[in-house]
C-alpha cells in the first residue's frame, strides 16, 4: 500500500490545503527559518495560545511541500489530527494564525482533488521523499 493509500484510508483524520504567497510578499517576510517552522514553531499567541501549543496540541504528524507556480510560493500541508476535532473549527484558527503572520491564500483540498503531482509523488514511495515531515515524525505513514 502506498501513502495516497494509506491517507485515503484515514481521510477524516487529515486535513489537507494549500497556501499561496505572492514571492514579492514572501521575500519580504526576511524569515531566520523556514516558513513553515515559523508558523508551528513560533511564540506568537493568539486566543491565548502560542502557535506551537496550538499546533502540538491538534495535530501529530504530517509532511508538506513547496512548489513555485506563477510567480507564487506554494506549501501544500497535509496535517494529521490528535482526537476527534471539529475541523472547520481547527481549519478557520489555523488560517488566522497563518494569515497572522503572512498574507495568503490558502484553499481546503480533498483527497479527490489534489493535483496530478501531489498524487504521482504519494503513490510512489520515491516521490514521497519529495515532503518535508511535519511535528514528530512521518514514518508511520508510510506503513
């Protein structure tokens, strides 16, 4: 079984979406790390919570990639949940949070609707390499 497989299987335990920066705001950002470390590892509060607690306490595991596309920086997140959560709840706070810090689109993607790539590069287990782990560790699922 392959990873498109594995999430497939476990789709409601996923959330999966896109987020869109313009590379003249990007550049702009002057980042010491990775975006994506800033926005999970960050002590920027909102709603009382620093986005580190935030992202430790909702999800456990995931991986993401980043693409250019038409003159546009594009992360593609794939973030698996704790518990049983309520995801537009989780969804519309963690679009906050990243807008907090970066102005950008970001678009709410089924399993059915990830791009031809996304797809080639999770039913391989070489394309796979292409992610980068999110939280603790990726390992699990490519069981």
């Amino acid at each position: 079984m392959n990873t498109l497989d594995n999430l497939k299987d476990e789709e409601q335990e996923w959330l999966v979406f896109k987020q869109k920066i313009n590379i003249p705001t990007f550049l702009s950002l002057n980042l010491k790390c990775s975006l994506y470390r800033s926005i999970t590892n960050s002590r920027r509060k909102f709603r009382n919570k620093t986005n580190r607690e935030f992202f430790r306490s909702n999800f456990s595991e995931g991986f993401y990639r980043s693409t250019i596309l038409d003159n546009q920086f594009q992360y593609t997140y794939f973030l698996k949940t704790k518990h049983s959560i309520d995801k537009n709840k989780i969804l519309t706070e963690l679009k906050l949070r990243m807008k907090k810090m970066v102005y950008s689109n970001i678009e709410i993607l089924n399993l059915s609707e990830l791009p031809t790539e996304d797809q080639q590069l999770l039913s391989n287990q070489m394309g796979f390499s292409q992610y980068q782990r999110v939280l603790e560790s990726y390992t699990n699922i490519r069981k």
